[in-house]
C-alpha cells in the first residue's frame, strides 16, 4: 500500500495544476482569400509578454495557467484586430483586413537604426547558426505540391466554372517523402522513398523542399529562377538593404524582434523584400517571409520556419513557397503553384560513412511510385482536405483517359533529344540537320529502347544532303554493363562528314541548339569502324577509350605532303583516351535520367590520341593531346564570372582535317553569340598544330545599370589565342594563316535590350554584343574589326 502513495501524491499535486491549465487555439487567415497568415503576432490579455507567433500555416496554441479573457493579433500590410474570448472558446478563426493605409512610406530616424543593431549580431552568428555548418545530419521531408487557378482571380465567375467541372478538385496535386542525410561542407544524398502524382499511375518525378528555394536563408546569395538575389542578412547588406524593427515578442526567455527590410534607394541590385523573425537565443533566423523586391511575370514568396533542436541548433522546420501566374492562362485568371514541405526526425551530429553516399544528390527509389495509402497516412504532416482527396479522384480518372503515362514517357525521351515510337526512338539530331556544306540533310536516326532490350541498344541513321547530292549512313550496338557507373561497351561505323579540326575537346555533336553546327562549310568525308568503352570511377571521374579506323577524304582543294609523298586521301588508326573530372559534381536522378546540375569547381577534360602507322593500312604515326578547364562562379555584388582554358598539341605534321581550326564563329549570315568560340574570327581562317586559347567573360547582371522596367544585363567579354603549324610547307593547294602572334578580341554584350511578352509568364529578352578585333591580325580597316550579333534569354523579370 505505501508502494502506491508517492504516485498517488503525484496525480494530487499534478491534478490541480491540470485543472488550472487554460489552452487557446486558433487560425489566423486573410479575410478574402482565406490564405493562412504565417507568423502573425499574437497577445493574450492584452500582455506583450504573453505571446506567441502563428506558425506557417497561420494556426497557434497558447497555454496559461490564468483565465484567457481576450485574444490580440497583429501582422503587417493588416488592420489589428481584437476579440473576446468566452469560456466556451477552445479554438477560433481570426480572419484579418487588408490595411488601407500606405506601409511603404519614408520613415525618418533620429540616431542609429536600432533594427540595425540586431542585424549586425544575426551577420555575426550567421556562421554558426546555419544548419549546413552542423557536422553532419540526416531528416524525414514530407512535400506536398498544389498546382491551382488562384482563389482571388479578378474573374471569379470563371474560376468557379472551371471548379465545377472539375467537381471541386484542384488543377493538380503531387506529394512525396524523401530521407536526406548529409555531411559537412557539402556532401549530401536525398532519397525520394514515396511519390504520389495526380494523373499518373507510374510518375518518375517528384516534388522537393528545394524546388525553388534553398535549404535554408544563410546563404550569402538567395538563386530563385536563376537569379542571384542579395541575401538580406549577408556581410555588407547594411549598406543595401533598410531595415526597420516593426513588432517585438516575448517567448518566455527570449525575445523575437520583427524586421522588415527592402532595398535601399537607387542601389542596383537584384533584392528581396520581406519580414525576419529574429530570436535572440543565437541571434537566429527563427522565421523568414521573402519575396524579389521588383515584380515580374510570376511573383515569388518564399516562406521558412526555424526550430531550435537538442538545445543546440536552429533547424528548418517547414519550408513553403509560392509562384503566383498572375497573367495566365489569361488576365483576369491567374494561377498559383504552392509547395510545402514539412521536416522531422532530424538526427544532427550522428556517425555517416561518405562512401555511403550515391553520387546522386537526388535519386528516386524503385519502388518510390507503389507506396500504399497506409503509408501515405503515416507520412503526411496533415491530413488530406476534401478538395485534395477530390483531386486524386478526379485527375486521375483524367489521366488514366488521357493516358498522362504515355506523355511522360514522351517527355522523357524528348528530353533526350529523341521522340518515342513503340520499341524505337527517333533521334531529333539525325533528322533535322544543317550545315551550309550540306545544307538541309534529309534522313532520320532510330535506336531500340527499354521496350525491347533493358541493357542492349541498337541503331542507326541515314541522311541525304541537298547541296552535296550524297548520302551519309551508319549504325551503332551499345550495351550497359553497369547503369550506376555508367559502364558502356560499344561498336559503330559511320559513312559521314567530319568538319575539319572536329576532334577530341572541339567536337561537334550533332544537336538542334549548337549554332556552330549550323556554319560548318569545309568537310572530310570519312569511313570509320569504331570500338568504345566508357564507365564512371571515383566518383567525379569520367574515363572513355576509343579505337578508330579511319579513311578520310577531303572536300575540299587539298593535298598533303609528309616529305615523302603526297596525299590526297589517307588511313589512320588511333587509339583515344577521354578523361573528364568534374570534383563534386552534382546529380539529379529524375525522370529515368541521371541530369548533371553542375558544379561549383573548375572542370577538367583531357584527350590523347595515339596514332599508330602501318596497323590496319595506318598512313601516319603521331601523338595529340588537348586539355582545357573551365569554370562558373559568382561573385556577391559584382556577378558572374566564366572562363574556359584550353591547349593542344600534335608532335609531327598532319593532313588538314586532323589539326586545330575550328576557333572561329563569325559569319555574316548568322549574327549570334557562341559561347567559347571567337566571335571576330573566321572558321578556318587559321590552322594551327599546337595552340593556347582563353574565353573570358564577366556577367554583372543589372549592377550597372537600372532605370524602372529597363533593366539591361551587360556581359564584358575578353578572348585570347596563340597557335602555331611547325611545318607549312606540307599542306598545298588551300589558303591559310597561321597565329603564331596573340590573337585578340573584346565585346561587350547587352542583353534584355527588347522584352517580347511569352505567355504572361515570362519575357523573351532579345539583345546584342559588340566585338572588336585589335592587335597584331586585326585589319586594316576600324569597321571591319567590328562585329554585330543578336542574344537570346528569358526572364521572370
């Protein structure tokens, strides 16, 4: 019996203290759009020190021992509002009225900024309070994406027609679950282990936490849509940004200041505008509401709710975004996409094996599309609507109709550069060609796909050119021996035109948007038998070896002369090692592809080929070696840099054909920018066995120069190139210079000049770039150092 009495004087002092617990619960929402209100400031009793902040979804709880007589809340842009509350109220809603009043206005300061103060102690501990300086960590996301017409389209009665045929339904709706783990600095793997996609039976895509916004807002620069946007809370932004203390709240031992901030006047920068929550336990971000400061096609909201995990860190919680479509699909209907993503079961500081890690930063498991609905049920952060469940229904059945499957696939493989047709794909780059040699080809390219052999590939093409009045024809077997090392083996041969100088580094693949394709006039034709063997190792390594046969037979006006004899046709067999490291590299596994997203450090790629006289009838015995880095970077607050480094070199004189002279990308009928070619220079105009070039340039954006909607980009660009051809007198018959001088070329590109309205969802910037050709081979005359070509970009802005 005395066993019992401690537990029994537990629930005696415990009862009482249950009994006197008073608990409020609430959602705080916009009055017209119903749209929840993230982080709205509310007081109990009137009390600034008893408060609490709505979360992202706009709901609080707050606990009290006294009784909870009124509820107070405010939320900027909004009227402050104030109820009663009754003994009988355990949860209400509290819908909030857009202010009428201006909340941009000039407010003016006597004394240092206080709200400065603070940011200056957030930029001090910003190193220590963003979640990827933690050692390692892993996680659980829930995601779930909305794709609807807007609740506050200015033409409702359209929007409600729409909804009805829909039967209440959402336009579209996926959701996924993902486990990430990750080690410090930034070695990272998300699985996607559940996809659910309305519409789709078999979805290979899912939604993540970081479709369109980082993983946390410590970065020094904010990328939304390609866009660099100044961090806020980055080193410096003192001097961009204004900021201004607009609420203060009190959580039991810390205090949580609400900042606005927005850029300064007249500074040329791409900015945010928006709202820090800023606690004081660390001087961390605690909750962010942050959107670009000057609007375009699609308006951006990006919201992030921290929690303070292990008594130690600050760890994103949820993390929201929102693109509105104002403008589309018209003017009075607008469309929003709203993602969501909820975070728990984080682990922070837990022993992870590197050699653990996928080279895939994102990967879908197999079995990610078959998840059940117990599953589903354990995994949401909250339960489904009626509108949500209404969506599976409806879209589903849409789909299943519209067979959303077979487009799927379609995109799949037109992403490849190759359209479906039962068990083959149509290669696009085989069947729409162009060159001012050929001019049109006519013909087509086929391959087997998964629907016939799972590993095996079989393929071929065939073309007829419209100047030349001659066919080109080959076939290819390709078999995969390890899908996750990228392990290749393979044999081809090809009856085709190679355009000279078209070796190693400077090959030309075929594809629809690789302009220098398209003014290619001085060709071989050649026969070769190819063998290839390709594979993945050490992770950012990428190693092929390729042995060739070759007979070659020039187009063009030529003869070759070794010393000993002439040669107007001739044989080589090589063997070729291609070597590509990209350190860090990430990849994306989506949609049955594996998608490179780049890396932050240069990229290194080397070839050597080794010609081998006399085997299989070999005409010549020769060493070539070419390498070249290059590298994107951006700079904060002065923009992006890109350079491309390149060399090669040929030990003993060779044919034409397999020299270097494919630099040049001037032509008078085709006025567009290429990236890493000359644009001043002729292709051919100078032939070369050894060679150093440099491309140069530097994107700053619209730092130099805004004035309202006229926002041009300016990219300065600089080229160097030095070659040199050791024995000139071999090559007879056909003009040419040699650059043993360096050669040299400035521009200076502008973009965005004229923006063409796309679809009310971007806009088509058209612009142009100035080049100038000085030093030792410009010409005589100043205009005809000058060239004039046309860019292409589009924009959000």
């Amino acid at each position: 019996m005395q066993k019992i009495y401690p537990q029994l004087a537990f629930l005696f002092f415990i009862g009482p203290v249950l009994y006197a617990q008073n608990t409020i619960k609430g959602k705080i929402i916009d009055s017209e759009t119903r749209e929840p209100l993230a982080f709205a400031t509310v007081v109990i009793n009137g009390d600034n020190r008893q408060g609490v902040s709505s979360d992202i979804e706009g709901a609080f709880v707050y606990n009290s021992t006294s009784p909870i007589s009124s509820v107070s809340c405010s939320y900027m842009g909004y009227e402050n509002f104030s109820t009663p509350v009754l003994k009988k109220d355990s949860e209400i809603v509290i819908a909030m009225v857009r202010s009428k009043f201006d909340l941009n206005e000039v407010v003016i300061e006597s004394g240092e900024n206080p709200a400065n103060a603070i940011i200056r102690k957030v930029i001090a501990n910003k190193e220590l309070n963003n979640p990827e300086n933690i050692n390692s960590f892993k996680y659980r996301c829930y995601n779930k994406l909305i794709y609807d017409y807007r609740s506050d389209s200015p033409d409702k009665k359209d929007s409600l027609l729409i909804r009805q045929k829909l039967k209440g339904s959402r336009l579209f709706m996926m959701e996924s679950v993902t486990n990430r783990k990750f080690i410090k600095p930034d070695i990272s793997e998300e699985v996607v282990i559940g996809t659910k996609v309305s519409g789709f039976e078999n979805p290979t895509f899912a939604s993540l936490a970081t479709d369109f916004q980082p993983f946390s807002f410590y970065k020094d620069n904010i990328r939304l849509f390609n866009i660099n946007y100044l961090n806020p809370i980055s080193k410096g932004s003192l001097k961009k940004y204004k900021f201004r203390i607009e609420d203060t709240i009190y959580q039991q031992k810390d205090t949580v200041y609400i900042l606005s901030f927005r850029p300064q006047a007249n500074k040329n920068f791409d900015g945010l505008k928006g709202f820090l929550y800023i606690n004081t336990n660390k001087y961390a971000v605690q909750n962010v509401i942050a959107s670009p400061f000057e609007k375009g096609k699609i308006d951006i909201r990006i919201q992030q709710q921290y929690a303070f995990i292990d008594n130690k860190y600050w760890f994103p919680q949820q993390l929201n975004y929102a693109l509105i479509f104002n403008e589309f699909p018209t003017k009075t209907i607008g469309m929003i996409l709203d993602g969501k993503s909820y975070i728990d079961q984080v682990e922070v500081d837990i022993p992870l094996n590197k050699k653990e890690f996928s080279l895939e930063a994102v990967r879908m498991d197999s079995e990610a599309a078959k998840k059940d609905s117990l599953f589903w049920d354990n995994s949401r952060a909250e339960k489904l609507n009626n509108a949500e469940m209404t969506t599976y229904k409806v879209i589903d059945s849409i789909g299943k109709k519209a067979n959303f499957d077979g487009f799927l696939t379609f995109m799949e493989k037109f992403a490849q550069g190759r359209i479906p047709a039962g068990p083959i794909d149509i290669d696009l780059s085989k069947t729409f060609s162009y060159n001012k040699y050929e001019k049109l080809r006519l013909g087509t390219g086929f391959y087997t796909n998964e629907k016939l052999f799972k590993d095996l590939t079989l393929g071929g093409f065939f073309g007829y050119g419209m100047e030349d009045h001659d066919w080109k024809c080959g076939g290819e077997i390709l078999y995969r021996i390890s899908k996750e090392n990228e392990m290749v083996v393979g044999a081809k041969y090809q009856q085709n035109l190679m355009e000279t100088g078209n070796y190693c580094l400077n090959t030309y693949e075929p594809s629809l948007y690789n302009f220098r394709n398209y003014i290619g006039y001085q060709y071989d034709m050649i026969r070769q038998n190819n063998l290839n063997f390709s594979f993945r190792t050490l992770r950012y390594l990428k190693f092929k070896v390729d042995f060739n046969h070759t007979k070659t037979t020039p187009r063009y006006e030529y003869l070759f002369n070794d010393g000993n004899r002439d040669f107007r046709n001739y044989t080589t067999t090589d063997l070729t090692f291609h070597l590509r490291f990209a350190y860090k590299e990430k990849f994306v596994n989506s949609m049955n592809q594996r998608y490179s997203m780049g890396t932050k450090y240069p990229v290194f790629n080397l070839a050597y080929t080794k010609g081998i006289k006399n085997l299989i009838d070999s005409d010549f015995d020769y060493n070539r070696i070419e390498a070249s880095v290059q590298q994107s970077f951006f700079t904060k607050n002065f923009g992006q840099t890109d350079y491309r480094l390149e060399a090669g070199f040929i030990d003993k004189p060779l044919p034409y054909g397999l020299l270097f002279t494919g630099e040049g990308s001037y032509d008078s009928k085709s006025a567009i920018i290429m990236k890493n070619t000359f644009q001043t220079l002729r292709p051919y105009e100078f032939l070369s066995d050894s060679y150093v070039n440099l491309f140069l340039s530097h994107n700053f954006g619209g730092l130099l120069f805004k004035s309202g909607k006229f926002q041009p980009g300016v990219t300065w660009h600089n080229n160097f190139g030095w070659g040199n051809l050791s024995d000139k007198s071999a090559h007879q018959v056909i003009a040419f210079k040699t650059k043993d001088k360096i050669f040299t070329e400035t521009g200076l590109q502008i973009d965005n000049i004229l923006k063409i309205n796309y679809m009310n969802i971007a806009n088509l910037g058209l612009g142009f770039g100035v080049y100038y050709r000085y030093g030792a081979y410009s010409h005589p005359e100043f205009n005809d150092n000058l060239t004039f070509k046309f860019s292409m970009a589009m924009s959000i802005k």
